[in-house]
C-alpha cells in the first residue's frame, strides 16, 4: 500500500506540500495539486482517516441543525455547504429541529457527545431567550475555549456566538416601505411566529415603515403564521371572513406569499390590480405560479458556502475572536406587484 511519502518522492514534493494538499491547511499551487492528486491517483493512495483524526484530535464531522430539510429554502444552504467542502475530509451530520427548540437543544448536545469538530446552526430559539442560548452553545470546548459553532441568519449574541447573518429589520422594512411607495396603505402582514427571532425582527421592519408613514399598526391586520404556504393561505381565508379590507399583502417568506395567493385566486381576487402581494427568500418556486412573485433575494447558497468557510477557519484557529458578517440581500420586483414585470424562471438550483 502507498504511504505518503511514496506520494511525495514520485510527485518531486515534500511530504509537507502532500500534506497540505491533503488538509487544505496550507496554500499549494494549481500545477503541484495536480501533480500531486495524478500521482496519488496512479499509486492507489489511501488517506488513513482513523489515524487522522488521533492524531489531530479532529472527527472531521460538522454538526448542521437546522429548522427543515425538506425545505427548498434550506437545501440551497446544503448545496452551499457540499459545494464548499468538495475539497476537504469534513462530512456533515444534519439534524431538521422542526421549528422546535427542544429538539435544536438535543441536538446540539448529540453532536457535542459526538465529538464534532463544530456546529452550523440556523436556531428556532426564542428571542428573549437568545443571549443565554448563545452562551450555552459555545461552552464545552478544548481547554475551556469557546465550542466552534456558526449562527447562519440570525446575530445571536456578538460577544458569543460567530453569524453569517441577515439584517431582517431592514429586509421587511424595504419591503413594507415598496408597497407604501406604491400606494398600499391597508397591508395585512403575514409573519412568523413572533416569539422567535426571524419573527420579531421581520415585524418589527413592517411596524417600522408603517410607523414612518404615520401609518397606524393594527393588530388585526397581523396575522401569526408558522412559514408554511397553508398558514399564508390560511391568514388570508381568516381577513376574509372576519371582513378586514386589504390592498396588500406581506408574507414573511415566499412560501407563505403563495399560500396567500391561492387564498386570493380562490376569492377571485385580481393580484396586483386589486391587492398587491410579496414574499421573501426567493425560492424558485415564487417564480412558477401567476403571477410571479415579489420578494428579496436571500442568498441561501452563499450562506452555506461562506458558513463552512467561515466555520472550517473557527475550527482551525481556536483562539479566534467571534466574528459578524452580514449577508447582502436585494429587492425583485416581479408581475404580483408591476403587471409590467416580464417572467423569468429560477430554476437554476432546482
């Protein structure tokens, strides 16, 4: 069996320089990694990933809790994730929590038990609760340092946790603000559940520009859903039948607003003509049905390849400082609200 150093001698290299081909620690040139991998290709060279992960202290296996796997919106986050270790030894283990905080909290312990060298984590925790939460995920480490873990979306607590995260105050805000510009002023808001931070601060972007426009919050124009399309279609069928006069409708995310659509096909109501309609997260399937879409494009891929990135250098520089950067979203206006609009599809991560 070919060793490392077999590698190495036939390739002209050190074994360093197979080394850091193998573990990516270190920056090798184009024309030696391709040297190196031809000769490792030709010799039938096994890396011994047991002795590895002794040796380094590593299992090499990244925890990834998230709300739901089914998801189309959480599997652009996968394909951001395999994408980004292709050329690596990590492997993930995935956990969907359900949108439930009792099964994320088992499952962070699960793959602390397990030994996982660090964890990419999209919370469901509620929002009074996420500076606790926040001291708690980072505890357990190497020596008494903070446990590697990666908050995709959310800022949980800067002085704890890492985060890949969204401005989602600004998002809604940018949304509810569009419609005003566009001469909605009656705009039922379909949320998420607002105890939860993805529910509080989208809310809290939606009172803000209605504020801003001397707007008043009703609360009978905000309706608690769960992020499905049936709970956006459901708040819809509710204003109906409690008589609420509407010429707007914001739903916290894309599946959400197609729920409301077909609530609004349903009624014979004419989209955007008599009510105007948006989303979030720019999930193709906001492209699909008539008319298309309004949203904000969220892009889930990047938050998948730039958290292993993000999380891979956490794991490699355990004295590292938590970090917090923000992932750039960008408006689409499509037919729901400008009939003007052309369609296009986006299917290209389908």
């Amino acid at each position: 069996m070919a060793r490392m150093i077999d590698v190495a001698r036939k390739a002209g290299v050190s074994i360093a320089t197979v080394s850091n081909y193998l573990t990516g620690k270190k920056h090798v040139g184009l024309e030696k990694q391709r040297l190196i991998q031809k000769v490792i290709e030709e010799c039938g060279y096994e890396v011994n990933i047991a002795a590895r992960c002794l040796k380094s202290n590593r299992t090499y296996n990244i925890g990834v809790a998230i709300p739901e796997i089914s998801s189309v919106y959480f599997t652009q986050i996968f394909n951001g994730l395999r994408d980004a270790a292709d050329d690596t030894d990590y492997t993930f283990s995935f956990v969907s929590t359900n949108f439930d905080f009792a099964k994320e909290k088992q499952a962070i312990s699960q793959f602390k038990r397990s030994r996982v060298d660090g964890i990419l984590l999209n919370s469901c925790c509620e929002m009074k609760n996420k500076r606790e939460w926040a001291k708690k995920l980072v505890s357990g480490g190497n020596g008494g340092k903070s446990f590697p873990v990666l908050s995709l979306e959310y800022n949980m607590d800067s002085n704890y946790v890492s985060a890949l995260y969204l401005d989602n105050v600004s998002i809604s805000r940018e949304i509810a603000e569009y419609l005003l510009e566009k001469g909605c002023k009656d705009i039922l808001y379909i949320s998420a559940k607002q105890s939860t931070i993805v529910g509080h601060e989208r809310l809290k972007g939606y009172k803000e520009a209605l504020a801003a426009a001397h707007i008043p919050i009703r609360k009978e124009y905000i309706f608690e859903g769960n992020l499905s399309s049936f709970s956006g279609y459901k708040a819809v069928c509710d204003a109906f039948e409690r008589g609420i006069i509407f010429d707007a409708v914001m739903a916290v995310n894309d599946q959400s607003a197609i729920g409301a659509l077909k609530a609004l096909h349903e009624k014979k109501i004419k989209v955007p003509d008599e009510v105007m309609l948006t989303g979030c997260d720019n999930i193709f399937p906001g492209t699909l049905v008539s008319p298309q879409i309004t949203t904000v494009n969220i892009p889930a891929y990047t938050l998948g390849l730039e958290g292993f990135k993000l999380l891979q250098q956490m794991i490699e520089e355990p004295d590292m400082k938590p970090v917090q950067k923000k992932i750039v979203h960008s408006f689409i206006e499509r037919q729901s609200t400008n009939k003007n609009c052309e369609s296009e599809w986006n299917l290209a991560r389908w």
